[in-house]
C-alpha cells in the first residue's frame, strides 16, 4: 500500500471512529491527536516521494489533521453533553455507589420497644418521670416512709448536700424503679389510668457480670374501678406469652413489696434442657421476669386517689435480665460499654 493509500485510510478510520464516555475520546486524542500521535511519522515519508507529488502529498497529512481535530471536537461535545449535570459537572453514572453505613439499635432499646409494643397493643400509654427523683415519689409516696425497713432493699445514690432540694425540702436521689412515675401520674390523673413507664434506674450496687449501678425497667399500672388480681394474672400472661412464645407458662409466687398488698413475684417456665438451663434457673426451670401486685390502698390515698372507689394492679420488670435471655448475652456490663464488636451484632435486628 502506498503512502497515500495508507493516509487515506487513515482519514476513513478517524471519520468512523466513535466514543461512548470520556475514557474512550482521551484514547482517540492520543491516538490521533496528541504529542505521538499516528500521523506524524507520516511528515518522515515525503522524502520517498517524487518531487512533483510532494505538494498532494501534504495537503492529504494536513486534511487527516483536521479531520482528526474535528473529530476530536465532535466526540467531546457529544460525551459532555451525555454526562454534564445543569452546574457543568459530570457524573460518572458507572462508578459503584458509595455504601451508607447502616447503626444498629442497641439490645435494650430492642428489647424495651418490644415490650412496650406490647402493651401499647392493649391499650397501655407510655408515660415518663424524671430521673433525678425526689424523695417522696420515689420512697415515700410509694408506702416507704423515711423510717421504713424496705428502704434497704434498694442502695440509693443520693444527690449530694447542697444541691437543690426538692419540693418541701425532700431530699433528691437518682429513682431506684420506675415506680416513681405511678405516683407521679396518679397525681396528675384521674382513673381509669393504664399506663406503663420504661426507664433507667440506679442503685448503689458492686458491678459485675449480674449486676449494675444502672439498669432499665418498665413500670405497669392499672387503676379503675372493680380491678382484680385475675386481671392482673391475665394481663401479665398475655404478655409472657407474647414476648416468649405462646406455649409460656407462668406462676405467681406471694412475695412482699411496701407498694402493693397482696405482692407476687411472676416465673416463667424456662424448662432445664441444657446445662446452661439449670445455671440460670438455678436448677428449679423458672426465671423470675418481674415483681407485681394489687396497688396498696395507702398509695393510692397518698395520690389523691379514693381507694373505696378504685383499686388497681402494678408490675414492674427489669430489661436487662430479658433482653440477655433473648441474645444470649452472658455480662450485663457489656451492655454498657458500648464495644462497637458487641453492638455491630445486632445491626439486622429490628
Ligand atoms: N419497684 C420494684 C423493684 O424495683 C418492682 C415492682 C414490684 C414494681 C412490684 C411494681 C410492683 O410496680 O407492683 O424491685
């Protein structure tokens, strides 16, 4: 093929040539265009050729450059205009899309909505009281007077001398059960009232793998007229069975606690299948979930409320305990050291 044909051909080659995205227009510039581009060793073979055919010659080179700029141009446009958003940047539409790291709720937050939900399903509201208590909604409007054994079930953080006070000069402390917030809402509601109160706690206790000076608990109240401790026993069945399966079985066993009469400690079967059954039931098959009871009459007098006229049931459970029974979870302290290691795990729970 001779040095014309070989130009020609060329010419044919950039006039067909095509780009779809901008990586394929930078090939064709350095082929055709750039510093090394194809036709320059082209300009080396005029020598080779007959003195009257050199003129033809380089007319033909410089058309294929123009040719091959005009191309160039053309490829450009047409890429840019594809990709090119109103503000004139460009988008790579094929790059991979940056992944958005998805949190995961925390065990107790799962374990809490779950509960909650549950109760919200028959009826229940949530209600809330503050977590720096006074004396009196915490101890002594619950039937536990200053002078009263039963505070010593309970190792209170108090808040420190010379901090404010509270209403009538009470003493403040950090709630050690959510009981607090019956008495606060009895104060401010007249019955029928069902509400449950989820929220932290704080008692003075040594930590270890079983316990801590936090926790959760979610507080349950119902008060209206004629309520019996078989409703009492009903309710808290429907939701042992909703929360562990609905082959749950549970007992009450009489216990004692200042704000109810009569008092009663609720176990679920749990069943001594495995090893691990009998260390945590402590060979006996039950798992204490919860305290409950009728509210005490002198409660309900100390919240204003007639108790001729209402009675009611109260329960109160901690989360923690629960929620290491649904995820195997074997040290409440990591429930509160935040290791990324141990919450990552729940990230596909909802
Ligand atoms: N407040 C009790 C505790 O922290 C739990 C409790 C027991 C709450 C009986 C209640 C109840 O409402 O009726 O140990």
């Amino acid at each position: 093929m001779d040095v014309f044909e070989r130009v020609n051909h060329l010419i044919a080659e950039i006039e067909a040539a095509t780009a779809t995205n901008p990586e394929e227009v930078e090939r064709f510039r350095i082929r055709y265009v750039g510093s090394k581009n194809v036709l320059k060793p082209l300009m080396g073979e005029m020598r080779n050729i007959e003195a009257n055919r050199r003129r033809d010659f380089g007319q033909l080179v410089n058309r294929a450059k123009e040719v091959a700029q005009q191309k160039l141009d053309d490829l450009q446009s047409a890429t840019a205009v594809q990709s090119a958003d109103d503000d004139g940047t460009t988008i790579d539409l094929t790059a991979p899309g940056e992944p958005q790291p998805l949190g995961s709720r925390h065990p107790i937050s799962l374990t809490m909505r779950r509960i909650v939900s549950i109760f919200e399903r028959i009826g229940f509201a949530v209600a809330e009281g503050p977590e720096v208590e006074d004396d009196w909604h915490n101890f002594s409007a619950m039937n536990t007077p200053e002078d009263h054994p039963a505070r010593d079930m309970q190792d209170t953080f108090y808040v420190a001398a010379g901090m404010p006070a509270g209403p009538d000069n009470t003493a403040m402390l950090l709630r050690t059960h959510t009981s607090s917030v019956q008495a606060r809402t009895m104060e401010n509601q007249k019955p029928p009232i069902r509400i449950i109160a989820p929220g932290r706690v704080y008692r003075n206790e040594t930590i270890s793998a079983r316990s801590h000076a936090q926790f959760h608990q979610l507080e349950g109240l119902y008060i209206a007229e004629k309520v019996s401790f078989a409703d009492m026993k009903a309710t808290l069945l429907h939701f042992a069975r909703e929360m562990y399966g609905e082959d749950t079985k549970i007992r009450l066993r009489p216990s004692y606690f200042p704000f109810t009469e009569p008092s009663a400690e609720m176990d679920i079967w749990w069943g001594l299948e495995t090893e691990h059954d009998h260390r945590i039931t402590k060979g006996t098959g039950w798992l204490e979930i919860m305290g409950c009871g009728m509210v005490d009459p002198q409660v309900l007098t100390n919240c204003g409320i007639d108790p001729e006229k209402y009675s009611g049931y109260a329960f109160g459970m901690g989360i923690e305990r629960q929620a290491m029974l649904l995820y195997n979870i074997t040290d409440i302290r990591l429930m509160f050291e935040n290791d990324v290691r141990f919450l990552r795990q729940f990230a596909s729970v909802l």
